[in-house]
C-alpha cells in the first residue's frame, strides 16, 4: 500500500477516501492535505468542503472552517452553509447564535431535507455549550424516543446525563442489547 499511499495523481474520490482513512488513523494534516487535492479536482462536490470543514474546526483552524462555509454556499446552497455554520458558531464560543441560526432551520420551508438526527444532535449540542442543559435534555429525549436506535443520541444523552448527577435515568438510557463501548462507559 506504501506507493498508493503517497501518490498525490490519484482520481478524486480515491484521495478523499485516502484523506478519511488518514484522519481515522489521527493523520489529520495528512488527511487535509489529500481532501485538497480532491477539492482541487472537484470543487463542486459538497462532500468534500464539508469532512475539509470537520478537520479544520477538529484542528482549531476556525478561519480556515469559516471560508469552508463560504465555499460550501457556494457550491451547495445557503441551507447547506448555515447548517455547517450553526456548527462553527458553537464550536467557536457563539452558542446563542447557533441556536437562533438553527431555529432559523428549522423555520424554513426547506427544513424537511435536513437529516432529523444530524440536526436534533446539533441543536441540543448548541444548548448545552450554552450551559442550557435542560433544553439540551429535552430535545435529546424527544429525538431518542422518535429514533430508538441512534447511537448518537443516546450517548450524548447519556454522557450529560451522568453530568447533571441523573445516573438512574443514564442507566436506563443505556441499558440495551449490544451496547457500543462507549454506552458501556457511560453505564458505569
């Protein structure tokens, strides 16, 4: 694998996969270094800003993610910037604008395309880096009880849970058949 592994002619797709197994594997410059060079081929695939703009904000580069939503308007539209958006401003300390750009979601007529676990997630994430764990709470629990199965939401349920002391409740949450390692954490 040494010589795919250093090739930069590669097709785009495979240099973005390259890039995915590279931040998997904690590469994390590496893995933005070959998401470039397949936005370098292919700027207009969304895709590819998008996981460009998880490694930047996974790197602090808050400048670098911002010009990534730019760029992810451009080429995918305002609904899909603001989403990657509402994400930047509570990773960057502006909580409270998270909120008000997610409510702003999901007031538009255009809210049915968006996935209800990535955004249920997010605006419950918003709230509690907003030290509004309640409304966190809340809207965890509804989508755990609309989606059963989702991991995401159960752990992030359960972690804050455990936090605000509500062990029972946390227990219960994750008390199912063949729980992940990290619910089995969390049950502890």
């Amino acid at each position: 694998l040494l010589p795919w592994w250093q090739e930069t002619q590669l097709p785009a797709e495979t240099l973005f996969i390259r890039g995915l197994v590279k931040q998997g594997f904690h590469e994390f410059h590496e893995g933005l270094r070959d998401i470039d060079l397949a936005i370098a081929q292919n700027p207009r695939k969304t895709e590819f800003w998008s996981w460009r703009f998880a490694l930047n904000l996974l790197l602090s580069d808050l400048n670098s993610a911002a010009k990534d939503c730019e760029q992810i308007e451009v080429f995918a539209g305002p609904l899909e910037a603001l989403q990657h958006r509402a994400v930047l401003y509570y990773r960057s300390g502006r909580s409270e604008l998270a909120i008000q750009t997610l409510k702003q979601l999901q007031l538009s007529p255009a809210f049915s395309q968006i996935d209800s676990e990535w955004f249920q997630f997010q605006l419950g994430e918003a709230y509690r880096v907003a030290g509004q764990n309640d409304m966190a709470l809340s809207v965890w629990r509804k989508q755990l009880s609309a989606m059963p199965k989702s991991h995401l939401i159960r752990l992030s349920l359960a972690e804050l849970l455990n936090k605000q002391s509500l062990f029972e409740e946390a227990k219960k949450i994750t008390d199912i058949e063949n729980a992940s390692d990290a619910l089995l954490m969390q049950a502890l």
